[in-house]
C-alpha cells in the first residue's frame, strides 16, 4: 500500500496512530481472529475491539476472511489486507521554507506625494521645516525615523533577490503605523492603503494617532504632546488571499504580484484622496516608537533540490 497525504492516506495514519490498533495487527499478521478472540486476548471489551477494527477496516489496512473452506460461515475472521505501507510524501513537504529579508529606512523613498501636515524627524532632530513638502527631498531624509503627511504616499523601490528556481509560499509586510493629526489625537481613524508592483492589496484602519504615553524608543527630546508610538502591523500576501494580522482584506494573491518578473519590488503605503477615513500616515522606524524596527519587507520560498 502506497500513501499520498490525501484524505485515505490521512485516515491510515489515524489508524496506525493506537496502541491498541498496533496490538491488533500483531495479532493478525500469525492467525485470523474473530472480535471476540480478539478481545479475550487483549483483555478488552468486544465494544471496544469493534471500534478499533472499524478503524482498520475503513482504512482497508485489514479486511474479512472469505469463509470458504470454514464449516461455520458465521464465523467472521479478520485478516490483514496489505504486505506493506509506504509513505509517498510530495516534494514540497521535504522543503524548507527560506526567507529574504529586506530592511527599508524610512528615508530611502524613491517616490513621494504629501500634503501637510507633513515632516520627517531623525533620532537627534526635526528633518528641515515642518509641513514643507521640500524637506521631502531634503539629503537628511535618508535620517529619517519618523514620517509623516495628512495625504498622499511615499513609494520604495526595494532590490528582487528572487530566483527563478524559486517558488514564492508568502510577502510579508510589517512596519509600524498610526494616523496623523496636528499634535496627536488618540481617536482619529485613517484608511492607510498598501500597494506592491502597483496592485492595491487593501487598507488598513489605523484607529488614532497616539500620545496617552510616550513611545518605549522614542526620543526623549520628542514633545510628550506629539505622536508617541503606532502598532506594529504584519501584512501578509498568501497564494490564497492577502491579510493583516491574520484577518482577510482581499482576495489578492501572490500570483498577481508577478514577483518573479522583475528585478525591483514597489512598495507604496498612503492615503488614497477616495478614502473613507482621510486621517493621515505616520510611519515609525528604528529610533520611534514602541519597536525598535524600520520597515520590514521578508519574502518566504521554497527551493527546488
């Protein structure tokens, strides 16, 4: 008997997976035994016995014996129904998932749009002038480890390591987010969107924009009154449907993403000017926060022996 892990190779399994059944099978591999020989011998109840041959039997591990050279044909004899089992695992399951990890700093954008509120603010000081588009393209943006606007999106162009031996199991996503308000607003909802190779993958609702306590990293020369800290959220891109912390935002997949048809990965995170909840993106890296991280961007895959 060979196994594939469909839903007969699963019930094998299940029924090898007993002391009691592996005792039966001992048994029946030196005679036919009937319920009852069976039960006098095990020390069991013959209720118990038929339930553990009822598993045997649907998985067609052991079988009746023809009773044709028996006298008495109500005797019914068991016997077992293979020689052999083995277990025909798919390749995929003698595969380790791998995973590409890439780090994006805040500043390293290679597009923008914003509309004020706006700025951007390193460890050690504020990035050029607050609400001024122009800092966005200030040389000190690439210190950034805090980002902010009222409207629009800043994109990353990130390096594809991906190989074409590869094939692509999960895109995850995870980086540090609220909404932006003037000063802060603890209930001020936002419709934050995330795009990869230009396909929308959904929004997520950031609920507010923090400052009840300060941030566990973030600078103590940062006003106690302006955004403190966001969530930490993980988007997750599947081959069934794409996700944030485990609830389903749409049904993208990674197919459509064509990761495998480019040596670059878009990312782009922003408000879209048809969003419900129109309340700004604040991004925190490395030095704000309550995570000491920046944006995380990890592709998992498996590889072909």
């Amino acid at each position: 008997m060979f196994l594939e892990l469909d839903d007969h190779g699963i019930s094998v399994l299940k029924a090898l997976a007993s002391d009691t059944r592996a005792s039966i099978l001992r048994l029946l591999l030196h005679t036919p035994l009937t319920v009852s020989e069976l039960a006098v011998k095990l020390n069991l109840s013959k209720a118990i016995v038929s339930r553990h041959i009822r598993l045997l039997e649907d998985a067609k591990i052991i079988k009746l014996q023809d009773n044709l050279e028996d006298t008495d044909s109500r005797k019914k004899n068991f016997i077992v129904a293979v020689d052999h089992i083995a277990l025909n695992l798919p390749q995929k399951l003698h595969l380790p998932f791998k995973v590409i990890t890439n780090e994006i700093k805040l500043g390293y954008y290679s597009n923008f749009s914003v509309i004020p509120t706006c700025g951007l603010a390193s460890q050690a000081k504020i990035i050029g002038k607050l609400d001024d588009q122009r800092t966005f393209v200030s040389n000190e943006r690439i210190e950034a480890s805090l980002l902010w606007f009222a409207e629009g999106f800043v994109e990353y162009i990130i390096p594809n390591e991906f190989n074409h031996n590869f094939t692509a199991e999960l895109l995850e996503l995870s980086l540090e987010l609220s909404s932006e308000f003037p000063e802060s607003n603890n209930n001020w909802p936002s419709d934050i969107a995330f795009y990869i190779n230009d396909v929308f993958l959904g929004t997520w609702t950031a609920p507010g924009n923090f400052s009840d306590v300060r941030g566990k990293i973030t600078p103590t020369w940062w006003n106690n009154e302006l955004s403190q800290y966001g969530l930490l959220k993980h988007l997750r891109v599947t081959k069934n449907n794409t996700g944030i912390d485990g609830q389903k935002i749409s049904s993208v997949t990674l197919a459509q993403l064509k990761i495998e048809d480019s040596p670059f990965i878009k990312l782009r995170i922003g408000i879209d000017g048809n969003s419900k909840n129109k309340g700004g993106l604040t991004i925190f890296g490395e030095h704000f926060g309550n995570y000491p991280q920046n944006i995380l961007l990890k592709l998992f895959y498996t590889e072909a022996e």
